[in-house]
DNA sequence: GTTAACTTTGCAACTTGGTTGCATCAATTT
DNA sequence: AAATTGATGCAACCAAGTTGCAAAGTTAAC
C-alpha cells in the first residue's frame, strides 16, 4: 500500500486517486496554499472537487486551515498526531511581502488567562510580517 | 462642541452628520461589529457610506478592524490612545454561540519568540469559544 | 455476474461580503 | 459667485466560497 494512501485511510478517508494527488501536492508545499493555489498546480481539475476534498480532509483531520486574514483560507497539512485540539495548535505567520502564510509548527499558541465567564474551544494566532525569504 | 466632534477631530477625520451617527453607533456597543450590522441600526443608509466611514475611521485608528474567522469583519472602537502598534493590541473572543466577537481589552497579546528570520508587524488573536450570555 | 445502493466527481449556477466607478451634493477656499 | 475639494448615493462589479443535481465510479447484495 502507497504512502499516501495509508496516510488517508488513517484518518479514515477513502483514497480516491483525487484525493491522492491533492495530499501529495499539499506534502511538497513550504508553505500554506489557498484552494486557488491548489486549483492552479492541477491542469485540468474542477475547482469544486478540490473544494470538497480540502473540506473533507479538514473535516477528518488530515489538514487545518488558516484564516490569515487575506480573504482567502489557507490549508496545510496536520502532523500525524494532531487532533486540532487547542494544545495542538501551532502559530501561523503571514509574510506581507511574498503573501506566503507559513506553519510555525514549533511554536504552540501562548496559554491566555480567561475571565472565567469565556470557555475556550479553539485559537487562531496570526502574526504578520516580513520573512527573510528574496522579495522582488 | 460635541463629544463626538471632537473624537473625530482628534483623529483627524471632518466630523460630519454621517460619520458622527456611524460613532455615536460604535460607542453605544458592547460588542464588535460588522458592517452589515451597522447597516441594520440605520432606517435608511446606503451600505457603501458605511463602508467608506469605517475605512476611514480605521485608517485614522479610531477604530479596528477584528477578522474572527466567521466571513464578516468586525470593528470596534479603539483606546484614547491606541496606535494599533503590536503593543497596543488586544485579544479577541468570538463566541461560538451568540456569534458575537469581543474586545477582551485587558488581555494583551501575549509575546511570541519569533526565529529570527521574521519580523514582526502585527499579530491578530482570535479565541473560540462560549461566553456566559444566555444562549437561546 | 447483475442489480441496487452509495459515494465521488464535474458542471452550472448562486450567495455573500466586500469593492470600484461615477455622478451628484455639500462644504470650503479663492 | 465661481472654483476646488471632499462626502455621499446608486449601480454595477468582483472574488471566494458554496449548493444542487446529474453523471460516473465503487461497493455490497442478491
Ligand atoms: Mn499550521
Ligand atoms: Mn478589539
Ligand atoms: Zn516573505
Ligand atoms: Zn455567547
């Protein structure tokens, strides 16, 4: 059985050859893409297709998304043992130069204090700024 | 002169009738809100007024803008003395309930340790979650 | 093996929130 | 008063995401 296809069938999705594809475009990623990042890497592909097949991907937890504040939802791969919890959760960052959105899977989301009349259920840390990547 | 007037001279922002109702709506609320919110406390306002003054009013930090992951921008008034520079800034709560997105002004976003090979602009924390309102 | 049931895919069409162009109106300056 | 500048209102547009539905593909039952 191919890497990829345990990977799915781990999380419980059923590998279609779509479905095996679009993980291993979201494997070679650096950083996080957008549904039109992934609709562009494919020839031919239908747009709600990819749309649907991040969506279940979410949905099982083989991928998170990342709202960065673009207008456009970032997706990158989750590590093996991730189960979006919020002890799970990683910071993201947002380059305002090159627009990539990066997982800074070694930086867990700071711990906040909360007035005891908030429960917490989930994080979203974005911070912006400028990567030291070559900006044209 | 008018408290409002003055808010808005402040900012440097001509006070005009529109803009001094679009304020006088901004600082009666107790939690952030979007522009189609502000467009349902007018009788009769066109929406794209309202966009145009919260732009303004955001450009001038009056206001800032809270992008909670629900698909509509929320605004809220910012502090006297707000610059909207890292240090000001707030975090946020959404509640997963109501919907509703507040200012927890007193929390300050907590200080991450960047690698070096970024730097820091702005930072947008988001929490999810469920506050102590009643829920119906 | 054929049929039935269920899932995935592809196309078209729609929704929503946000945004732009441009003409009109109001305020300010000369 | 005429000219300049800025604010407002209407219509039209745009991008991202989403839904409905039929066709194609898979799996399970007979
Ligand atoms: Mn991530
Ligand atoms: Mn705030
Ligand atoms: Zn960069
Ligand atoms: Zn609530």
């Amino acid at each position: 059985m191919k890497e990829s296809e345990s990977k799915l069938e781990n999380r419980n999705i059923k590998p279609t050859a779509m479905r095996e594809l679009v993980l291993s475009v979201l494997s070679e990623q650096t950083a996080a893409i957008s549904l039109a990042d992934l609709e562009q890497t494919f020839e031919k592909a239908d747009k709600v297709t990819l749309y649907r097949t991040l969506k279940t991907f979410e949905e099982n937890k083989l991928i998170h998304s990342i709202d960065d504040g673009t207008g456009s939802v970032k997706y990158a791969l989750c590590k093996e043992t991730c189960q979006c919890h919020p002890e799970d959760l990683h910071v993201h960052f947002l380059c305002t130069k090159c627009k990539k959105t990066y997982c800074l899977n070694d930086i867990p989301v700071p711990s906040v204090n909360l007035p005891t009349r908030f429960t917490l259920e989930n994080i979203n840390m974005v911070i912006k700024g400028i990567c030291s990547n070559f900006h044209r």
